[in-house]
C-alpha cells in the first residue's frame, strides 16, 4: 500500500486550495492506483473511507484504517 497527499492552490486563483491523494496497491494479478483531488475535509475523507474491490476479491477500504 502507498499513499501520498499533496496540497496545492490553483495557479489562476491562489485562494482556492485542493488535496491531491494517491493510493496505490498491489493486486494479485498487478497493481492499480486510484487518485483524487479534494477541496474540503468532506471530501477528503469519503475517498479515505471508500471500499473498492477488484479481480473478483472481497470489498475492502481503499486506504486502510492503520494508514490514517
């Protein structure tokens, strides 16, 4: 599990602020990563709080509960 959080401002309006989040994973058959690009705290954490479930395996948090 990877994950990275970045935040920035919009080069034409330095008033707004986003959060950019990667989470990357290995899989059983590869790797996948999922990005997202937040403007508030809601946001952010329903990304954090989602379940996702690929190649046939049981739903599971996107970013565990350990990592936050």
């Amino acid at each position: 599990m990877w994950v990275e959080r970045a935040r920035g401002v919009l080069k034409d309006h330095p008033e707004v602020t986003y959060t950019v989040e990667t989470v990357c994973s290995v899989l059983r058959k590869g790797a996948v990563c999922w990005m997202a690009m937040a403007k508030d705290d809601a946001a952010l954490e329903t990304f954090e709080h989602g379940a996702v479930s690929l190649d046939g395996e049981a739903p599971a948090a996107l970013v565990p509960a350990a990592l936050l």
